[in-house]
C-alpha cells in the first residue's frame, strides 16, 4: 500500500483503537483526525484496507480495528512519522553493540525502549531451550498521550 491518505487513516484507526481499545468508525476518524475528506471516501478507504488484510471488523456494523499486518506496517512507517536523531541512533547502536547473549540484548533493550520514550518497558520471553518467540506485543497500561502523536 503507497497511497499516503491510506496510510493516515491506517494511522489513526491504529492510535484510535490503542488509546480506546474500541472499534473505530469512519465518522470518529473524521471528527478526530481532520482528514480533509468526507466519511464516504473514509469508508472506501477503510474497505480498501480491509482487503489488504490491515484491518477487520469485530462484528458486522461494527468499527475496524489494525489487524497483526495492519500493526507491523503501521511500526514500519514510525520512522516516517518520527525519524531517529543521529544522536539517537548512536546511542542504540553503542548500547547494543556490548551485549554478550540474548537475555543481554533484551535487557539493554527493554531500558533503551523505556529512555526513548519516558514509558514503562517490561519484556517477557520464555526460555528459548523450550519455545519460540512468535509474537510480540505492545501494551498501554494507562492512558496517555503517544509519543509519535506529538
């Protein structure tokens, strides 16, 4: 998907549905995001991305919410919505460079993620003698702003 006002109203049905954990419809995407276009043409879009995959409806005539592919595109594009500072990138790749093992590189990491973005990080992952990791998610454990919103 290349279409920018797409990619903008995958954005904000992904921070609508993070800060409220509801489905999010058309006209909310109006009211809230000024997207400079009518509901019908935000339905259209919405379809579109449903057949992308990005999106699903939890129920019919419900709202829509990001499906996994819908996140991981939308976490693809934080670069372009917020871009790493020089400085920042230094300091990512001096904290990782360090590491000694995985529980190293989780643990630098999870501290890295929380100074970036002044959030609790907490990281869980089983011993991987006995599992894989197939999934990763991220959780909002009280309301607030999000750093790529400003």
């Amino acid at each position: 998907m290349s279409e920018p006002r797409k990619l903008e109203v995958l954005r904000a049905i992904v921070e609508d549905y993070v800060h409220s954990r509801e489905p999010v419809g058309s006209k909310a995407l109006v009211e809230r995001h000024h997207l400079g276009v009518s509901s019908a043409t935000i339905r259209n879009d919405m379809a579109a991305l449903e057949d992308e995959g990005l999106i699903t409806a939890p129920h019919t005539s419900a709202g829509r919410i990001p499906t996994d592919k819908g996140y991981r595109l939308f976490v693809d594009q934080i670069s372009a919505v917020k871009p790493l500072s020089a400085a920042e990138r230094r300091a990512i790749q001096s904290l990782l460079e360090g590491a000694d093992d995985l529980d190293d590189v989780l643990d630098r990491t999870v501290r890295l993620l929380s100074q970036l973005t002044n959030q609790v990080a907490v990281v869980q992952y089983p011993h991987l003698s006995r599992a894989l990791v197939r999934h990763i998610e991220f959780v909002l454990l009280a309301p607030a702003r999000c750093w790529w919103c400003s």
